[in-house]
C-alpha cells in the first residue's frame, strides 16, 4: 500500500519475518525502513531524505500514526512493528544458527554494551563487530570495509534517520550484508542507558510522551509532530479530490 509515496508492508509480523529470513536464505541485500509519522514529515520536507529512504527494499509501519493514517487514507489495517522488536525478532532467530550481527551507531562505548547485553538475551547469537556512529564521511569507506570483513548476516544501525538509511544505501555493495535495518536509538536501550517505555504505556500509544521525559530535548521534535495531523488531512483532500481515497 503506498502511504505518502512509500510502499508500506500490509502483512502481519510473521509474514513480514519469515519474507526476511528467506531473503537472508538467499544472501539477498535488504534494506528495511521502519518509518513513523517524524520520519514522514521529514520526507516531506526534505526531497534529498525522501531520495535516501526510497532506497529501502521493505517499509514497516514502525509508529501508530502511520497506523492511523493507513485507516484513514485508506481504510487498510496495519500492524504496527516498532523497529526495535523486529530487529529483537531478528536476533532470536539468528542466535538458533550462530547467525552473525553488527553493531553500529550511537555514541562511543555504547554499541560495545550493548553488545554485550544482547549476548546474554540471545545465547548462540554472534557480535560480528561493533563501531560507534561518530566518524566523518572520510572514514565511512572504511567502516563499510570492515562490515564486509565480518561477515555480518544482519546490520542494525543506530545512527537516526536519514543517516543510517545513507550510509546503508551508499555502501550495501560493499558491505555484502544481506539484512539491514536502521533502528535509531535502540542501541542505547540495550547498552541499559535508557530504557523502553513500560508496556501498558506502549498499549496507550504513549511511548513518545515516554522518550520526550527521559530527554527533555527531544521535546521540540515531539511536539513538532503535531503538524503529522496536518499532513494526513491534505492527503486525505488530495486522494478525494482524485477518487483514491478510502471507501473509493
């Protein structure tokens, strides 16, 4: 189903799984985006960000404002699969065959911990390699050199969105790795330096209430989210004035 232009997977959570893991079967290069209603409005404004993202191969509704807006637009029914959990659903498969994981983004020291959480939840999961997000465009060739050299089966890169998405795109060839996924600040909830909203607050759709009192600075960015509500009317009014909107 196109949503603001992007080809969003419709499919449950263990269709969505079992495409990936065949995909990885095959050693076919994957880029998945989890995009939720900021990474939209950033495309939105941004023509080089939506050029980067449209690079990706499999687009899952990560927030409930794609979810709603998917209702609205189209009356279609998504189901939500936060990036954090796929990646987690990833890893658990991966560690029944010694599959291999890379770690990159985040600040430095913060991959390295959480390389060393993730190794305890998944017992039979390998650490290929981990490398901070700080590094300069000089030194991404590099980097991408040493993904490649550790023979990753699956790359989460925390380094925020467009960026992540950037560097997966510009250097997939090189790296040889056949899933990759940007997973933003995940790393930094396995490494224990922050921590996930609670379940019963994640049922109330309230996760990024959450995010914003654990770092008051991303208070602007949340409350610029608003403006997604303003997005989702024009296209609702585009779609009915050309006779594709929900219930045509």
């Amino acid at each position: 189903m196109r949503l603001f232009g992007f080809p969003v997977a419709t499919a449950g959570r263990s269709e969505i799984l079992a495409w990936l893991l065949e995909r990885l079967t095959q050693r076919l290069p994957t880029l998945v985006v989890t995009p939720n209603a900021e990474i939209m409005l950033l495309a939105e404004r941004s023509p080089d960000a939506r050029a980067v993202l449209q690079q990706g191969d499999l687009f899952v509704p990560d927030g409930i404002g794609l979810v709603k807006a998917a209702g609205m637009l189209h009356a279609v029914s998504l189901e939500r699969y936060p990036g954090i959990e796929l990646a987690q659903d990833l890893m658990s498969r991966l560690a029944l065959s010694g599959g291999r994981v890379y770690l990159l983004g985040a600040e430095p020291g913060v991959a390295e911990q959480a390389a060393s959480r993730l190794t305890e939840l998944y017992p039979g999961l390998t650490i290929a390699g981990f490398r901070d997000g700080y590094f300069g465009a000089e030194e991404a060739p590099a980097i991408a050199e040493g993904i490649r050299a550790a023979r990753a089966d699956l790359l989460l890169a925390g380094m925020g969105c467009p960026r992540q998405e950037g560097f997966i795109s510009q250097f997939r060839t090189v790296m040889a790795v056949p899933l990759m996924l940007g997973i933003g600040g995940a790393l930094e909830v396995w490494s224990g330096r922050k921590r996930r909203a609670p379940r019963w607050v994640q049922s109330m759709h309230l996760e990024w209430l959450y995010r914003a009192l654990q770092d008051p600075a991303r208070l602007g960015r949340t409350f610029s989210l608003l403006r997604f509500f303003g997005l989702v009317l024009a296209e609702k009014r585009r779609l009915s004035a050309s006779g594709e909107g929900a219930g045509r």
